[in-house]
C-alpha cells in the first residue's frame, strides 16, 4: 500500500465519523434535556422550600401566641389560688411541695375547712383608720 486510501476506505473513514458526530450530537441533546429538567426540579424545590419557610414561621407565630395565652392562664390560675382573687389562701400547698400521707390528709383536711369557710363571699368594710372601705375575706378575719 502506498499511503493513500481507496474510496471505499475513505467512505467507510466518513461513515465513522458521521456516526460518532450523530452518537455525541444526540449525546448532547440527552445532556441539554437532562440539563432543563434539573432546572426546572430546582425551581420546584425552591418554591417548596419558601412555602415550608414561610409555614415554619407561622406555626413559630402561632407558638408564640399559645405560650403567651398559657402564661396568662397560668397567672390568672396562680390568682385563683387566692381567696376571692385578693389575699393568700392558707390551704393553697405551694406547688412542688411533695409530703407524706399525714401531711396529704392534713391538707385535705384543711382544703375541706377552707372550702366550707369560702362559702361567704367578701365583703367591704369601713376602716375606722381611714375612713374608706376596705375588702374583707369571712375566710380570714
């Protein structure tokens, strides 16, 4: 052979590189869908991810109000704890006081005094001292 290439040969030479040109051109096509789907989950996801954000935020306002309505129920329960909403209730066991069973009946005991006690309601009461009126608990005076 002498260096030069038949027809036949060169055609076949030709042949090969359109397939390998169609093989990458198709190749890329591939790559460029794949490449817009990507995209277009990305967008997706980002739009999700600021819906979830913005929900998270809400319940997180949401939290707060309930914590802020339970310190209030809170305080105004510490209030019921008090005769009439005005002075300490003796038989009112601070909370964390844990005793044994003399100490339980005891301040069931006392609970049922006190309620029997409270079954008058307050009342004023002119101060001599002051000469304005004064509110009165029947349970303590």
């Amino acid at each position: 052979m002498s260096g030069r290439n038949t027809p036949r040969e060169l055609e076949d030479i030709q042949i090969r590189a359109d397939n390998i040109t169609n093989d990458t051109l198709e190749v890329t096509r591939q790559m460029k869908k794949i490449a817009a789907e990507t995209r277009e989950i990305g967008a997706a996801t980002a739009v999700n991810l600021n819906q979830q954000g913005e929900q998270l935020d809400n319940i997180e306002g949401r939290l707060d109000e309930i914590n802020d309505d339970l310190k209030k129920a809170e305080k105004h329960l510490t209030g019921m704890e008090k005769c009439c909403g005005m002075c300490l209730c003796p038989c009112v066991r601070p909370s964390g006081v844990k005793g044994t069973k003399q100490n339980d009946a005891a301040w069931k005991k006392a609970q049922k005094n006190q309620q029997r006690q409270h079954r008058n309601h307050p009342t004023t009461k002119l101060s001599k001292t002051t000469g304005s009126h004064q509110w009165v608990c029947p349970a303590h005076h």
